[in-house]
C-alpha cells in the first residue's frame, strides 16, 4: 500500500496494466484497485468508490477478516468464520462474477474504472 500510496498508478508507466484488459479489452473485478488504493490513501474517498464499487464497499469485511485472523491467530484458535461457510463462498462468487459481467456492458460505465 505504501508503493501504490507514493507512486501515482494513474500514471502510465508505473505500475504494468491488467493482463486480462490487455488480452480481452474488457475489465476484470480487480480493475482500478491500484488507483482505488492510492485515492483513498491521499483522502479521495468519492474517486476510489468511482474506481472499484465493489472493492470499496469490500473493505470493511477484508479488515474485519484481517483482524479476526490476526487476533486468533495470536490465540492460536482456527479461523471458522461465518463467512467461509459454503453459502457465503457461493454468494459472493455469483456476486463477483454478476460485477465481472455487468461492469462490462455498455450501459453500465459507471462500474468501469
């Protein structure tokens, strides 16, 4: 985070582009999620929800994640949360993939980064 804080990848030729945008043309779920992060870290918060909806909105169950396995693994218990139950798995999934497909169709621009 710290690279992608310092060095701008709304430039080009700092960081190489998506190998998939690069093969396909279209957008993978991941697009934009270096320029989310370097927006975010110098306080653009409307321009990295612009720039990966999904990701953003994702941030807070990836830190509740991070700290839970931090703190149990430090207690030395397994992680066994909710959210790695097979319905959850299966639900976010056909989640990322409905963003995949959508973020990609003309009417949906917005979802592009």
């Amino acid at each position: 985070m710290t690279l992608v804080s310092l060095r701008d990848p709304h430039e080009p030729g700092h960081y190489p582009t998506c190998p998939f945008l690069a093969l396909t043309g279209w957008y993978c779920p991941g697009c934009g999620a270096m320029r989310m992060v370097h927006s975010l870290a110098h306080g653009d918060v409307g321009a990295a929800f612009g720039l990966n909806p999904l990701l953003f909105l994702l941030l807070p169950v990836l830190g509740y994640l991070w700290v839970a396995w931090t703190v149990r693994t430090v207690r030395g218990e397994p992680m066994d949360s909710v959210l790695f139950r097979p319905w959850a798995v299966g639900a976010f999934l056909v989640v990322m993939t409905a963003y995949w497909l959508v973020r990609n169709l003309p009417f949906a621009h917005a979802l592009a980064p």
